[in-house]
C-alpha cells in the first residue's frame, strides 16, 4: 500500500445527487437575483431539504470553458449550508478582484461548483497529504489561506509545493509551513456539487497560483 492510500481516508458521500444539484441551483439562483435577474423556474421560498440546513463550510468557484473565473468559500463552518453557498457564489461571481464583474452574456456562459468541506484535520507530517484528494489550510495569526484539492493535481505540485503555495497565498515566507510552533497547517476533504457541463478543467492564467494578495478560499 503507498503513503498516499494510507494518508486518504475513504471519500464520504454526505449529499444524495438530488441534494448537490438543489444546493447548487440555489447558489445559482442567488446570485442571478444579485446581478438583477430573475432566477427562471426556481422559487427560494420552497423547503429546504434538512441536509442543506446544516452548518457547513464550503467554497465557490465560477468556471467559463473549464476555467476558474472566480471563486470565494470559507473552511469552517459558521452557516447553514445552503446559506454560505449562496453567500459564496456571490462573492466568487462579484468580489473576486482577480476578476472584472461579470456582464449577463458572460453569466450566462459560467458554470457553478461548490466544494463542500470536511473537517480541518492537522497535518503533522507532508506525506499524510494524499494529492488530489486533500486540501490544505495554513494560518498564522490573521493571515491564513487554503488550496482545494484540484489544485495541486492541476499545477502538478507535490506536498512540499502544496504546503509553500498556500504559505505564499497567506502572504507568508513559503517554507513557513515548516515552523510548526508558529504556522498551523491542516488537510480536509470536499464533496463536489456542479451543474452539467461545469465540470472544472485547469487554472486560468488570470489566477496565478503564486497571486499573494488574496487566497484561493478566503474566510470572512
């Protein structure tokens, strides 16, 4: 067995598909109301199943064409779930500064994904990285910033490289990581809701992976 299969606990599937497709419908439907436009079909008001109601961290990312255009999320939970989907979509689609605000003919082109995140586990040791299957999550008094797990795959980094970009996106040195008395470091894992055809493809030039000012999941 390799270090990685030893590293990875087994995926946990916590959302029936029905429960990704009305959690991301919602998060679309929020934000079109947030741009002025009116969510065809789709009422905000009807019951929200019992599994969206829990408090749940999560982050989301606006693709066009299979690239990140956008993307905004938390890494603990303080909401409802469907709350802080909602709240991300809008902030990945209109506060992102890496991004202009986009027009209605660009919206209409953008696919939604939200990552549903799993508890912060610390990470004591690199290896216990399983790439592609764990994010990362780094902080430092006020400075924090965390990578989701198709980044790394997406960049081909190793845990080193990992551990360095999100210490670099926190706006610290990037082997700060290896100052465990100082730098807290954690791993998690996400459950992935998407609309059809959203599926995520590699990074956008216009968000480079060493961008500093702001991290690729950002806590309020």
């Amino acid at each position: 067995m390799s270090d990685q299969e030893r590293a990875a606990p087994a995926r946990v599937e916590l959302l029936t598909p029905a429960e990704r497709s009305e959690l991301v419908e919602r998060a679309r439907g929020a934000a079109e109301r947030a741009l002025g436009f009116r969510a065809a079909g789709f009422s905000p008001t009807r019951e929200v199943p019992p599994r969206l109601r829990e408090e749940r961290a999560c982050v989301a990312t606006w693709y066009r064409e299979g690239r990140a255009r956008g993307s905004h999320g938390t890494v603990r939970p303080a909401r409802a779930l469907v709350e802080e989907a909602e709240a991300c979509a809008i902030a990945a689609l209109l506060h992102d500064p890496r991004v202009p605000k986009p027009t209605a003919r660009d919206f209409r082109a953008l696919r939604l994904e939200i990552a549903i995140v799993g508890t912060l586990e610390p990470v004591v040791d690199p290896l216990a990285l399983a790439i592609g299957l764990h994010g990362v999550h780094v902080e430092k008094g006020k400075r924090h910033a965390s990578l989701l797990p198709r980044v790394a795959v997406d960049w081909g980094w190793d845990q080193d490289r990992l551990l360095s970009e999100a210490c670099l996106r926190a706006g610290l040195p990037a082997d700060s990581w290896r100052d465990t008395a100082a730098v807290q470091a954690f791993r998690f894992l996400v459950e992935v809701a998407s609309e059809e055809g959203g599926e995520a493809g590699p990074p956008s030039p216009s968000i480079p992976p060493a961008w500093k000012r702001d991290a690729e999941v950002s806590e309020r």
